[in-house]
C-alpha cells in the first residue's frame, strides 16, 4: 500500500503562481512513474503531467510552458510547479502513483 500526501494548494490570482507537493510512502518510488491530474467541478479527471522513472515528461498541451513537473527520489517527492496560472486552472489537483493510488487531492483556486 502506497500513501500520498498533497500539499500546496489554495488562492492565486492570475497571472500568479503555486508549487504543489506530493510525498509517497513505500521504498519503490524511484522506479515509478509518477502523475498530476486535476478535475473541476461537472468534468472528468484529465492528466496535467507525468513523469517516468528516468525522466520522461509528458504535459497536457494546455498547460505546456506554464507547468513543470519534478521529482526527488531521495525525498519520495513530486512536484508541480505552477506559473502564468489562469481561471481555467482551477481545479482539484490529484496525485497518482504508478497509475495506481492516489492521493486526496488538493484545491487550486486562480481568482481575482
């Protein structure tokens, strides 16, 4: 059993920026690939981004340029790093590990 633990959320105006974290429990998160999605209210879950074990990142078109994911191994972290936000990236932000588990999500509020 794997557990995911999200933080980093909460209240930007546009134009603005967040950093959300993600830390997983278990000894196997340097070889699992590793995801961000998000969902807002009357849609479906949709990827934002993934990465590999060795690396390989993959964006939703529309958030290319503006997020970066990340991770570190050594701290069974990973990271979305947010800029340039605007309303429509309002969502609930979910981690998910390996495609498996996921965590409880956290809330992303772009407003003015």
């Amino acid at each position: 059993q794997v557990q995911l633990v999200e933080s980093g959320g909460g209240l930007v105006q546009p134009g603005g920026s967040l950093r959300l974290s993600c830390a997983a429990s278990g000894s196997i998160f340097n070889i699992a690939t590793m995801a961000w999605y998000r969902q807002a209210p009357g849609t479906e879950r949709e990827l934002v981004a993934r990465i590999t074990s060795g690396g390989i990142i993959n964006y939703a078109d529309s958030v290319k340029g503006r997020l970066t994911i990340s991770r570190a191994n050594a701290k069974n972290t990973v990271y979305l790093q947010m800029n340039s936000l605007k309303p429509e990236d309002t969502a609930v932000y979910y981690c998910n590990f390996a495609g498996i588990y996921w965590g409880q999500g956290t809330q992303v509020t772009v407003s003015s």
